[in-house]
C-alpha cells in the first residue's frame, strides 16, 4: 500500500503543507478549500481580462469613423495612468522604503509616461484632420482636461502647494490647508472662458463630481508624495545621482513632455490663421498646455536656476514654428 509520500510528488506534498499551514491556524478546512478547487473550471485569458467587456467599452457619439480612434486612445491613456498611481500606492505605503526600491518605482512610471509620450502621434497625426474637428463638436464639454487620474498622479508626486497657481501661492501663506489650496489649483486657469474669464461648463461638471474625492486624495498623500517619501531618506540616499535623475526625469515627463504633446495636438488641428478654434471643453488652451506659462514644477530643488527660468521654452517655440 501507497504511504502519501508515494502517491504525491515532493513538491506536490510542499505546497499541500503550505496551504495546511495558511488555513489551519484560521480554522478553515483545507479539505474544503481543495474541493472547491476541484469543481473550478480553468481560467481563458479572455475571461481573465475581460476581453469582451473591453472591446465593447468604445460608443461613438457620431458615425465618423475616426472617433474610436480617439476613444480607444484615451482609453488606453487612463490604463496608462491606472498603471502610474499603482506605484504611487506602493511608494507611499512601502514604509521601509530605500533610494533604490524608489528608484525602482520611478522607472515605472516613467517607462509608462515615456510610452505615452512616444504614442501621442496617433493623436497628432493618427486623425484625419477634417473627421476630427467634424465629430468634436458632438463631445462638447468634455475635455481631457477632465482626467482625474492625471490630477492625482500630480498629486502623488508633490507637495499640493506646488501645484498652486503660482501667482496665489505666496497670497495663501505657509499654512494652508488642503482645500484652500485646492480652490487655487492651477487647472482652473485653463478652464475658464477665454473672453470672460468665468468658469467654464467642463470644470464646473469637473468639480461637482471630484472636488471631495481630489482633496481625500490630498490629504491622504500629503505625507505620502513622492517627495515627502524622497525628503525622509537618509542624506546620503537623497543624494544619489540615479535618484535625482529619475525625480528629474518624472518632472519633465509630466511637467513638460506630455502637456507639450497635446499642445502639439492642439496646433495641428484648432491652430488656423486668422482664428484659433475653442478647445471643446472652451479651454483657454493656448495658455493652459505651454509649461513656460504655468512653470508647473514637482521638484524646484533639484533644478537649476537657469533651467527654471527656461522651464519649457524651447519644445515650445519649436512646436509654434512648426520644427516639431
């Protein structure tokens, strides 16, 4: 007769006590568990994804063809975003966080940003030009400006008063709460109307449904930004070279080389002489998108004082002389 080490492989026999070892002490049955286990069918990869409900997801307001391309790219963007704040998560709930497992972190998003970034031209050049100034009128006001991922993700890197309209920040003082802060958010500048400066339609829409959750949001990660998390480490692994360059990296990414892509966008298709066409959202767009305007900076301390002054510049004038 079979002793139970001959009827399992070893490693079948490991893992049956590892599992004993996890269910015991909670007064479960392991039997059962297993048996539950046996009248489980095997996983598809479509039904793990949910490949179905995800290609179902793109409804078009128009017949136009082009408009799932721009659905499906937005969509992909806030995957995108989903995949940052996992590692903002993680960075600031890791409380024996090092430099290097910061590093780590920041790579991520970065890589993600750097995809993003790279994938932009099926914005800018992916579109037929006349299909889409025809069905964005069918989206008015929905704006990108509305991803509230995107203003977490800017959340998460900083401290909130950073993000502050720069001309409030020293009007509001040193000890500001979170919501008076977040009623001088720099976003709002760039979504009021254009001639007569009142909020438009996409951010009042904007703040009834995110206001609460945006100053949560702040609150939970005022001491868990990236750079509160940065400031805690040890001297010595603040001031790793791979560190600074990765927070760098992260600032210009997000600060810079995205916005500018949109204003790429933006130029290419509501730039026309002699009149610039409203964004749908009636973003004041022009103003809004080129950092040398906002000078939206995570990080100022680790930026010299030339490159604040310049903060932006050059990608913009090579987009509006058309080099880019």
């Amino acid at each position: 007769m079979q002793t139970i080490e001959q009827a399992f492989k070893p490693e079948v026999l490991e893992q049956l006590k590892r599992l004993e070892q996890k269910y015991v002490p909670l007064g479960q049955d392991l039997a059962a568990y297993l048996e539950g286990l046996y009248h489980t069918d095997f996983i598809n990869y479509w039904d793990y994804i949910h490949l179905d409900t995800l290609l179902s997801l793109q409804n078009p307001r128009t017949t136009i063809p082009d408009e799932k391309i721009f659905i499906m790219y937005h969509q992909i963007t806030e995957l995108y975003f989903k995949l940052c704040l996992e590692e903002y998560k993680q960075i600031g709930e890791d409380k024996g966080i090092t430099g290097d497992l910061l590093i780590k972190r920041l790579k991520r998003i970065n890589r993600y940003f750097e995809n993003l970034i790279d994938s932009f031209d099926v914005m800018v050049d992916g579109m037929d030009p006349k299909q889409f100034l025809q069905f964005r009128m069918a989206l008015m006001p929905a704006s990108g400006f509305q991803s509230v991922q995107y203003r977490f993700i800017e959340i998460a890197s900083t401290e909130l008063r950073n993000l502050v309209d720069k001309e409030k920040r020293k009007v509001l003082g040193l000890q500001s709460t979170q919501e008076e802060m977040m009623g001088c958010i720099y976003w709002k500048e760039g979504a009021t109307e254009v001639s007569s400066g009142a909020k438009t339609l996409t951010l009042i829409r904007f703040e009834e449904k995110y206001t609460t959750q945006l100053i949560a949001f702040a609150k939970e990660y005022e001491q868990k930004n990236v750079w509160s998390v940065y400031k805690r480490l040890p001297e010595e692994e603040q001031q790793n070279p791979r560190l600074i360059r990765q927070m760098r990296e992260l600032d210009s990414n997000v600060n810079v080389n995205w916005p500018l892509m949109h204003y790429k966008s933006a130029v290419r298709y509501l730039q026309r002489d002699p009149e610039v066409i409203a964004a749908t959202g009636g973003t004041n767009w022009m103003k809004y998108l080129p950092p040398k305007f906002q000078k939206r900076i995570f990080y100022p301390e680790l930026w010299s004082e030339l490159e604040l002054n310049e903060w932006g510049k050059g990608w913009v004038e090579k987009v509006l002389n058309g080099e880019i």
